[in-house]
C-alpha cells in the first residue's frame, strides 16, 4: 500500500512536465534547492544569474507574446511546443518556440540536478542505456560527445523517442526535444549563460561537472513516466 500511495506521490510530482503547471500567466518555478547547493560543481553565483534573470527573461517574452491572445493564453505550455506548426502568425511562432522553448527547458533542467545525488538505480533503465549504448559508460561518453559539439547556444539531451528507445538529441536555442515528439528524461544547458562565470571557455569540465549534480531519482521518473 506504501508503495503504491508513494507511486502515485511521485506521478503527480512528475506532472510539473507534463502541462498541469505550465498555463498563463507564467511564473519562474520556485528552485528545489538553494542556489549554493550545486557546488563546488555550479557555482551560487551562475545559478542566481540563470535562474532569476535568464529564466526569468524567458518567462517574461511568453507572456507578453501571449497577454492579448486570449485562444493561445487557454492553451498549455506542452500543448505550444507539440503544436508550434499550427501557430499561423510566424512571429508569434517563433517567439514561443524560444521563449516557451526556453520557459520549459529550464523548468525541467532544475529538477535534473540535486546536490544529493545517488547513483542511476533503475534496471530498467540501466538495462536499456546499456542496449542502445553499449554500457553506461560509453552512453556517459557519447552524451559528452554531443554536449561538447553543440555549435553555440544549445541543449544535450536524453530521451525517449516514438518507439521508447532511448536516444541522444541536441537542440539549438532553446527548441525543445517536445516540439519534435520525443519525451526528454535528462538535459544539460551548454548555453555560455550556463557555465562562463565558473568555466570560461572550457565546456567539458563544465560537461564533467554535470555528473555530479544529476537528480537520478527524477530522471528514473521521467523515463517510467515517457515509457508509460
Ligand atoms: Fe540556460
């Protein structure tokens, strides 16, 4: 009964990315953790700046795109994302897919990290990073791999496509793994904004660093949820 009653504590909790908070207005979601709690990995100073004013910028653009369009304001985030093609002005398009883009990626990049991290304990999913990777370690290597050839401002992710294999995207800006029906379960930033203060020029320590700060629990979540 435990269990049980804990499952589905832990699917409501999941549904942060699945659309049920993500309606207009728009708001900058509370950080699960303090904003010195990444380091020595991520510094208080990056996570302030990124958190409170890059993230906050992106919340900011949504909503004044969406303040006087009553029928896209009664759609949800997801729904945007998944449904951009059908968003006839193209400017309002384009500003969703960045600045919406950029509101849900960030939501979901906060919960990934923790500063109590333990180790992927989900045979399942082990098992099945294994299959398509070869082992954990080369999935390790070949998710690094991408982070570090993102040319300029992007994403590294790890998801779950149509057929509920696993596979490693990047995406440029702020476009989201959603928006091409893939469901993400773990991400990294390789914006500058998100390293430069502690890291300058050298992404792969940065890309090192993130290993340290990965929340396995929610990205096991994420997985049960994408396969479901
Ligand atoms: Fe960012």
């Amino acid at each position: 009964m435990n269990v049980l009653i804990l499952s589905i504590v832990l699917l409501l909790s999941f549904n942060i990315f699945s659309g049920l908070d993500f309606k207009y207005p728009y708001t900058v979601p509370t950080l699960p953790y303090e904003y010195k709690s990444l380091e020595p990995y991520i510094d208080e100073q990056t996570m302030k700046l990124h958190h409170d004013a890059h993230h906050k910028t992106y919340v900011d653009n949504l909503n004044a795109v969406l303040v006087d369009n009553k029928k896209l304001q009664a759609k949800d985030l997801e729904w945007l994302l998944r449904n951009l093609n059908t968003i006839e002005d193209t400017q309002t398009q384009t500003t969703i897919k960045n600045n919406g883009g950029g509101h849900w990626n960030h939501s979901f990049f906060w919960k990934i990290m923790a500063p109590d991290c333990q180790k992927l304990s989900n045979k399942k999913l082990m098992k099945e990073i294994k299959k398509q990777f070869g082992s954990f370690d080369k999935f390790k290597d070949q998710f690094n791999a991408a982070a570090k050839k993102v040319f300029g401002s992007g994403w590294a992710w790890l998801c779950v496509d149509q057929n509920k294999k696993l596979v490693i995207i990047t995406t440029p800006n702020q476009e989201s793994p959603i928006s091409q029906g893939l469901e993400p379960i773990l991400g990294l930033d390789v914006w500058e904004h998100a390293y430069y203060l502690k890291y300058q020029n050298k992404r792969i320590d940065y890309i090192s660093s993130f290993w340290h700060v990965i929340n396995w629990r929610q990205v096991e979540m994420n997985y049960s949820f994408a396969i479901k």
